[in-house]
C-alpha cells in the first residue's frame, strides 16, 4: 500500500538548527522525498503539526498533506499501481491550480488598497499593466514564468519600450514580490523559482541613479531670493525650502502635517513610509514658513494648501490630491530655478540636498544617517542617551 507524509528531514539539517519540511512518498518498499521549500526547528515542527495551529505555513502543510491524499485515493479507488515518479508529476501539476498572475496581481492591488496603502497599490498596478501589454492582454500562470520568460520580458522593456534600468528593476522585483506571495500561499512550487541570482539577476539591472543634491550656494541663492515679481512661486519655494531645512522631510510626509504636530518649538510627527517617529526643532527658517501658511489658514487642520479633511476622506482620494499637486509644484520649482539661476530641481531635491550640505558642513555620515531617520530605533535611542536632541538640533542651526 502507497502511503504519502509531510515529514521533517532530519536527516539533512540546515542553518539555525532547522531540517527542510518534505513530502515522503512510499510506494513498492522505496520512499522518495519532495521538498516543500520550507524549513522548521524539531520544535516549530510540533507546533506546526498542532490541528489548532493557524499559521500560514501550518495551514500550508495541511493543504499539501489534503492534496497528496486525494491522489493516493483516487489511485487506489480505480486499482492503479504507481511509483514515486508519477505521484509527484501528478502532485506538481495538481499544484499549479487555476490561480493566474494577473488574478493574483489582482488579488495583492486589492489587499493594499484594503491596508490604505494606494502607493503600493498604484505600484502594483503599473507593473500589472506594464506585463500585460507584454503578453497581449493574455494572461499567463506562475509555472510559465521562467528565466527565459524573464529574459524576454527585460528585452521588451529595454528594446521596445525603451525603459530605464531603474525602472525595469522596479517592475521585475514587483513582479518577483507576487511570485514569492504565490509560493508562500501555495500557488506555485518553490522548486520552480525563477529569479535566483544564477538564474536571473534582478540587481544587475539597476543604474547609479545620478545625484540629485544641489550646492550650498545653490540652495542660498533659492533661499535668498525675492519673488515678488513671481508670487506664484512662492507656496512652491516654501514647501521646498521647508523640506530642506525640516530634515529633508519628504513630501507625502509635509502633505500630512497638521498643526498638531506642533508641539511647542517641536515638530514631531511619524513618517508614512516607513514609521519611524520624528523629533525636529523649529529652527528659525521653519518658523517663518509655517508663520506664512498660518496666516493663509482656511479652515483645515493640515499645514499646507495640500490636503482638506472636508475633501479628501480616503486615502485613494489623499494619494490621488498628494500626487497631482507635487507634479504642480515641480512645475513651479522648475521655474523657480530659472529665477535663481541654479540648475533645475525638483522635490525630491530637497532630502539630498539637505543631506549632501550636512557632509558639506562636516557632519559625520553616521549623524547624517541619524537625521535622515534611517537608524534603527537602538541606533536612533544610543544617539539620544550619548548626545541628547540638542546635539542633533545644533547641526541644523547653521546649514546654509
């Protein structure tokens, strides 16, 4: 009788102490052994074998373990003898399901969309669309995503649509996010990974992404400047040189300031992206923008003529506003450097700038790295407890 069992191989123990979790098949007195891409410690591997254990890879095992049974029964029910071989060709093409990239590209939009995440939604999207025309609107499944696909697919980015390295990166590790998805949810084998570095090198296709920092003179220059024979420029300039002075603060992040993020000469808010809290003194540069946009208050709580709680209420509708008024803005700032006389910027302009003028002024890369927020939050606590905020608030007193 041919029997199938999802087994911990402790014959094979991996790093960490973990042994790979395999489907053992035993047919004719011979047993042959499938790796299910997982891998678990002698202890997780009880708690995983607990019915009650709701876990995504406990619920996994159960459903492998499912299907595997369904076969031996089906074979035995219409008296067929099989061997190792053809239970696992009969498993793996069982495994492929009915679930379709784009179904599930359709699937992941959604769930993002569910978190309040429109950025990942959006990005989601464009690299749906962005495969979808490659394939001619057909759509295809996870099995049939293999190097040569991948190759293929970089060569119509690259000769046909003329995209950049960067962006190509940008579809392929989205696309590459979807698949690990599908594996983790039981959609597609881990065997049939396609973008291993020997298979596919996905950071190879990435470009040094030129600079984008302007000089300290620069940066006096726009500052400096008198606009009264430009005053559409001058929300634009504000919101800039608020960035640059705030940290290099980005823009989603002012988008959603409220003035309740003024605490005292403080302002204290988390950013968006990455949720790491930030504690930044008014310096006296941001002092008097925010003194210019008070006085043009219109009822809304938010700081700048970006957002409005009576208007925009989802955060479909924020990121859709958020969107287009950076693009008016860069606009703007594009005049702006004709004005000044510097080369042309934009928004985003305003964090390296700030960060390249702090290496400017002798700041160390860690400090740099500190203000930026990029530390971790024990990186960021060793800081406060050695230097306390007055060490990190004096390198922003005199930038330019």
């Amino acid at each position: 009788m041919a029997t199938v069992k999802i087994v911990l191989y402790e014959s094979k123990k991996l790093s960490k102490g973990k042994y790979p979790i395999m489907l053992r098949i035993t047919t004719q007195g011979t047993r042959k052994y499938v790796s299910l891409g997982h891998s678990a410690t002698s202890q997780e591997w009880e708690e995983l074998r607990n019915p009650e254990n709701n876990s995504k890879l406990a619920k996994l095992i159960r459903k492998r373990q499912a299907d595997a049974d369904k076969i031996i029964d089906r074979y035995e029910y219409d008296g067929i003898e099989f061997t190792g071989d053809q239970f696992y060709n009969e498993w793996a093409r069982r495994l492929k399901g009915t679930m379709t990239v784009f179904k599930f590209f359709d699937e992941r939009i959604q769930y993002f969309k569910k978190k309040k995440k429109p950025g990942n939604a959006a990005v989601y999207t464009t690299t749906k669309n962005c495969l979808s025309k490659f394939r001619k609107n057909k759509d295809l499944r996870f099995t049939d995503i293999t190097p040569q696909f991948l190759n293929k697919y970089k060569d119509y980015l690259e000769d046909e649509r003329g995209i950049s390295g960067n962006t190509m990166s940008i579809y392929l590790r989205t696309l590459r996010a979807v698949y690990n998805e599908a594996i983790e949810q039981g959609h597609v084998h881990r065997d049939l990974y396609p973008f291993s570095r020997r298979k596919f090198n996905i950071s190879e296709l990435s470009e040094e992404t030129a600079k984008r920092a302007l000089t300290k003179e620069e940066m006096q220059k726009i500052n400096s400047k008198d606009l009264k024979e430009h005053p559409e420029l001058i929300d634009a300039k504000n919101i800039f040189m608020f960035s640059f002075f705030a940290r290099g603060i980005q823009f989603f992040d002012i988008a959603h300031l409220t003035w309740d993020h003024i605490q005292g000469d403080r302002l204290n808010y988390k950013r968006k992206k990455t949720k790491v809290y930030f504690n930044v003194k008014i310096q006296p540069e941001t002092g008097n923008i925010l003194e210019y946009f008070k006085r043009k208050k219109t009822g809304s709580n938010f700081i700048f003529p970006i957002l409005d709680h009576r208007i925009h209420k989802t955060e479909q509708q924020k990121f859709d506003r958020i969107i287009r008024v950076r693009k008016q803005i860069n606009k703007k700032l594009k005049l702006l450097s004709v004005v000044a006389d510097v080369k042309p910027f934009t928004t985003y302009w305003a964090r390296h700038s700030y960060a390249s003028i702090q290496k400017f002024n002798g700041t160390p890369a860690s400090m740099i790295k500190e203000l930026l927020g990029h530390s971790t939050e024990q990186v960021t606590q060793i800081y406060l407890d050695k230097f306390g905020n007055e060490m990190l608030d004096s390198l922003d007193e005199s930038l330019i």
